[in-house]
C-alpha cells in the first residue's frame, strides 16, 4: 500500500503544472471494496493515452521529464495483487485523479499485515 500510494503522489509532483503542486487523498467505503483516490492539480493527461499508462514503459513525455516508465505499471500490479482495480479521470491542463478500488477481504489482509 505504501508504495503504491508513494508511486502516485510521486507522479502528482513529477508531472505538476506552473501551479504549486496540490495533492489531494481519499478514501471511501463502497459496497464490499474500498476507492481511493490521488487527485492532483496537474498537467493532465489526454483522454487517448489513459489506458496506456499503466503499461511497462508507457512514457507520454519522452525524456522531457526524468522516469524509468514502470511507475503505473507497479502501480496496477499491487493493486491486481489484491483483486483490486486501478483506473485515471484526467483531463490536459486540468489535473489528474487516479483511483484505485480493493475488496473489503484485501484491506483485511493489508491490515493484518500492517500489524504482523
């Protein structure tokens, strides 16, 4: 979970407008899964690109802005690892918001894991 959440606001300030990075986190309890989201003031991404980016390699900015491309694609296999879901609302120049969802039973096991 840490790095998953790290990966994402790693993003969040690699990837940020003009503007001051502003990071926003959040939780919610669904039916039977957890959604979190990691919501940025960033500089977005087109609609065209946000299934690809949780591919190995799958870089939008070539080497404009330093990163091995391996970020999102750690990113959706730790949340895969737990049944879970990953997912970006994003819109160039307005931001990003990246989701995730894991089921009830894998934020058990995260916890106990935690406490282990």
């Amino acid at each position: 979970m840490l790095e998953l959440l790290q990966n994402l606001v790693n993003n969040a300030i690699k990837y940020r407008s003009s503007e001051p990075p502003e990071i926003h986190i959040s939780a919610t309890a669904g039916k039977g899964e957890w959604v979190f989201s990691v919501r940025d003031n960033g500089i977005g991404i087109p609609l065209q690109h946000q299934q690809n980016i949780f591919g190995v390699f799958k870089r939008l900015h070539g080497n404009n802005i330093p990163g091995t491309g391996i970020g999102l694609a750690i990113c959706r296999r730790l949340v895969e690892q737990h049944r879970g879901r990953i997912w970006v609302a994003s819109q160039p120049n307005c931001g990003s918001t990246f989701y995730f969802a894991l089921p009830v039973p894998a934020m058990e096991r995260i916890d106990a894991s935690a406490h282990a």
